[in-house]
C-alpha cells in the first residue's frame, strides 16, 4: 500500500511539472479524430497509443518469430531426411564396388571377436582394462 501511494504522488508531481512546461510550449497535442488533446492529458494519450502500438508490434513480432521457427525446424527434418535417403541411395549403389574392402574388415572384426570370446573363457586371466 505504501509503495502505491508513492507512485501516486510521484507520477502527480511529474503531471504538474508537464503541466508547467507545457504552458510555456505547445507541442504536446494529439489530434484524435479532429479533435485536438493538449497538455498532459494529451501527452500522456499520446504515450498510451504509442506504448500500445510498440507493444502490439512486440507481440506480433514474437509469433511471427515462433511460426518462422518451426516452419524451418520443419524445413530442416525434410531437408535431414532427405540428406540420410539420398546417402542410403548412395550406398546402396556403390555396394558391389565395397565388397573388397568389406571382406578383410570382415576376417579382422571376427578375429578381434573370437579373441575377445576366448579371453572371457579362461577364468585365472585378468584383464588390463
């Protein structure tokens, strides 16, 4: 309650201090709808339709910005997809020109596997890792 009562009277004394210099100058109006609002009442008129559009733009930029973001985060699926369709095409056309290279990486992972096996076989051999 008591902070409210200081916003009050504070924004009262900036009221009266507008009201003081816009005597001595007459550029605060705001015509609205040909009628012209001057002085502190249209000042403050003028920042509330202000404020309101800036807020207005803040929202509409906001969703604009949400929208465009899963419109290219869907974009990006489609373009990813693709991307692993086209690399699975690939493979699968140069398939027979990989088979040399496949045989002998086959021999030495089945080596690699068939030592491993035997070594969890014996059980007084501790392993280093």
């Amino acid at each position: 309650m008591k902070t409210t009562v200081k916003i009050i009277i504070l924004f009262l004394f900036a009221m009266l201090l507008l009201n003081i210099f816009a005597e001595t100058a007459d550029f605060m109006t705001v015509n609205i709808d040909g009628e012209e609002i001057g002085g502190p009442l249209g000042w403050l008129v003028g920042l509330v339709f202000a404020g309101g559009g800036a807020v207005i733009a803040t929202v509409v930029m906001l969703f604009v910005g949400l929208v465009l973001a899963v419109v290219f985060a869907g974009v990006g699926v489609i373009v990813i997809g693709a991307l692993g369709f086209a690399a699975g095409a690939v493979l699968l056309a140069i398939s027979p020109l990989l088979l040399p290279l496949l045989i002998p990486i086959a021999i030495v992972w089945y080596m690699v596997s068939r030592s491993r096996r035997q070594r969890e076989l014996k059980p007084g051999v501790q392993s280093a890792a």
